[in-house]
C-alpha cells in the first residue's frame, strides 16, 4: 500500500472545515480559469487569424504570377501585361500543393451616379473563376455570368460601395475607365447584379468584379494578354515553398509573389496578435503557478503537526515530501482537467452560437471565430502539469527542514 497516496488523498479530500481547505479550493478554481483561458485565448487567435487570412486567400488567392516589373508598383495597382501560358495553367499537374490556376486583370475607373462618384479597382475575372470561394460574402444577387458575347455588361459591387452609390441589385451604373497618358476616360454602362461583403473595409471600399474581357477590350489587349495569374493552394501555409517551386516553370518575363508580400500590411498586423497571445499565456502561467505555491506552502504549514508526527513515527523525509507531490498533483491535475473541459466547452459555445461578437468595421469580423490546434491544446495542459509539478518540489522541500519535536509543539 502506498502509505504516502492514501494519506494525501484523505487530506486532499477531506470533509473537515479548514483554512487549506479554502485554499485549496481557491488553487483549483485559479488553475481553472488559467488554463481554459490560455485554451480559448489560443483558438479564438487562430480563428481571428485565419478567418481574416482565408478572406484575403478567397478573394486574392495565395500566389500571384505577374508581369516582372510589375513588383516594383503598388499591390493595389494594375499590373503589365503578361501572355496566357500553357506552363502556368499546367502547374497543378507540375507543383504538388497548387489546386487552381486562373487568370485575372484590374483596371482603375470611376462609378459616377446621378447623386456621386467613387474610385474603384474594376478586377477582371473569367468564368473558371473560383466563385464558390467567395459565396460566404455574397450578401445579396448573384455573381456575374459569361456568355459568349464580346464581354459581359454585369459588375458585382461590394455592401459598402453600393450604399455608398445608393445603388440595389438590378441598377445600372455608368462607369468611366481611366485611360493612361492623359486620354479620356472611357464609359461603360453595367449592371449591378449581385453585392457582396467580405468585412474587410479598406478592401470593400475598393474592389469591384466584372468580365476579364472587357479590361482587354479597353486596353486594347489581345484575348491572350491578361493581368496576371492567382494560384489557389491546398494549404495556405505553403506559400512560400509554392512561389519558390513554380520558378523553374514560369515563362522568362514573369514572376511569382505570395499574397503576403502583395499586402503586408494586413499580415504583418495579424502577426502582431502572436505578441498579445505570449502575453496573454504568460499571465495565465504565472497566475497558476503563484497560487499553487501559496497553496502548498499554506498546506505544509497548517500540516506542520502532522509532519512531526509521522517523523515521529519514523517515516522518512522522502514519505512525506511525497504527501505534498501528490497533493499538489491532485491539485493541479483537477485544475488542468477542469480547465481544458471549461476552455473546450467555451470554444464550442462560440463556435454553435457566437455570442462573443465584435465590431466589424474595426476587426474585419461580426464575432469571434474558433479554430482550434489539438497540439496547441496538448502543449497548454502538458506546460502547465510540467511548470505545476516542478512547483510543488519547492514547498515539499521545506519538509526536510522540520523539526519532529518542534513540530508537535506547534500551534
């Protein structure tokens, strides 16, 4: 029998009415809270960072293939004219990772209504565009068609812009491509036919999609110069390697660019959410470990008598530094417990019915999103055992200096 567990679990689990009991309560419920915060900090910061990063992903993909000097323009800007390439299309059979190749083209123009006039980006897309990407921002309509007209006369115009235009599905719109070297701007009449928003205002406010065909019409394009190519991936966090390996592959006037490096800003901002989350965990930490260390420290005063007795009685340092161990382990080991079913229960509350919400217009999101890492997860509750145990060696210690004589004299 192992008199050293069976004495802590009497004493962890003891009926009687004490201080230590109070405080050991109070460690549980510290260590509780500490590790289903650490929890639910960790996966509403992945779901933050990846709901905002698949909506970039969705509307820009994840690699672009443009023009060479077209890298030294601003990310938002037109780009050169490349030539469709058969060694692009075909990278998906050549690049492991690549699940779409299609082509695209923006063009700077002006919406003007009978009330005002907005800037936009009219990006230019064929019909192999991957829409099913964007149906979660589909607010109202539906996506333009392509027919086998010269170019198709219908636009998509994101929430923002249309409220901004005070225009509905179903309205027409004139808008005015600027033409380069100081030559008019060219008019078009379209139709809104569908209005999406994808949250992320300072990009609503600028895109609005249409008819690749009629960017080439108006730039006097062949039907095989387009913009650019985006390359949709398998996993997003092969960027790097993807834009590095399609090298060999590309034709001599072009050049890959991942969509963090067209817009660095966006990503450079979610990656500072790491630093609050490291702040965030480390508080938590410290919080857990104080008050394991005032409980036990507070257990082995309160058991000074009992120490001296089983001293007494000839039981060994190690026996009874283990009481404390396994005390302590019991302590932590229901405070991990307790906390990663409390974090697990939160995230899933949120994920069902979002009550955590958020304004959109600062945060690109209507509520907090959930994405839980298991192995994040497994780290927090193996950390905090790890940190937990090598806490409870510190008040164990202080058994060995105890007195057996003294200590039953104590009050």
């Amino acid at each position: 029998m192992n008199i050293a567990a069976f004495i802590a679990r009497r004493v962890a689990f003891s009926g009687q009415k004490s201080f230590s009991r109070f405080i050991v309560r109070l460690s549980v419920a510290a260590t509780i809270i500490s590790v289903a915060v650490m929890i639910v900090t960790l996966a509403f910061a992945g779901g933050f960072q990846q709901t905002i990063s698949n909506k970039v992903f969705s509307f820009f993909g994840h690699v672009r293939v443009i023009n060479y000097n077209s890298t030294q323009q601003v990310a938002i800007a037109e780009e050169l004219p490349v030539r469709k390439s058969d060694s692009v299309l075909n990278l998906p059979k050549m690049v492991p990772g690549i699940k779409k190749v299609q082509a695209y083209a923006t063009k700077n123009a002006i919406l003007k209504t009978t009330e005002t006039i907005e800037g936009v980006l009219f990006k230019g897309v064929e019909k192999n565009y991957g829409f099913d990407n964007l149906k979660n921002f589909l607010v109202e309509g539906r996506w333009i068609n392509f027919d086998d007209s010269s170019y198709n006369k219908e636009i998509n115009l994101s929430a923002s812009m249309a409220k901004q235009l005070n225009l509905k599905v179903k309205d027409q719109v004139m808008i005015f491509f600027i033409q380069p070297n100081g030559a008019p701007p060219r008019p078009r009449k379209l139709t809104v036919v569908g209005i999406f928003k994808t949250g992320i205002e300072e990009y609503d406010k600028l895109f609005a999609l249409g008819d690749l065909r009629l960017i080439q019409r108006l730039n006097d394009w062949t039907p095989e110069q387009i913009g650019g190519y985006e390359l949709i991936l398998d996993q997003p966090n092969d960027m790097d390697r993807v834009s590095y390996d399609i090298v060999p592959y590309l034709p001599f006037d072009v050049t890959s660019q991942t969509i963090k490096e067209s817009f660095p800003s966006i990503f450079d901002w979610l990656q500072l959410q790491d630093q609050t989350i490291y702040i965030v965990m480390a508080i938590m930490m410290v919080i857990a470990t104080l008050n394991l260390i005032t409980c036990l420290l507070i257990l082995v005063l309160e058991r000074t008598r009992m120490i001296g007795l089983l001293k007494a009685l000839g039981s060994p340092n190690g026996t009874v530094q283990r009481i404390f161990l396994y005390q302590g382990s019991i302590i932590s080991g229901v405070g991990i417990l307790g906390g990663l079913l409390l974090g697990l229960l939160m995230c899933w509350l949120q994920y069902q019915y979002g009550f955590i919400t958020l304004s959109e217009d600062t945060y690109y999101i209507s509520k907090a999103a959930v994405y839980l890492v298991w192995w994040q997860v497994a780290l927090v509750v193996l950390a905090t055992f790890v940190v937990c145990f090598l806490i409870l060696l510190i008040p164990s210690a202080i058994v060995k200096t105890v007195q057996p004589i003294r200590a039953i004299q104590f009050r």
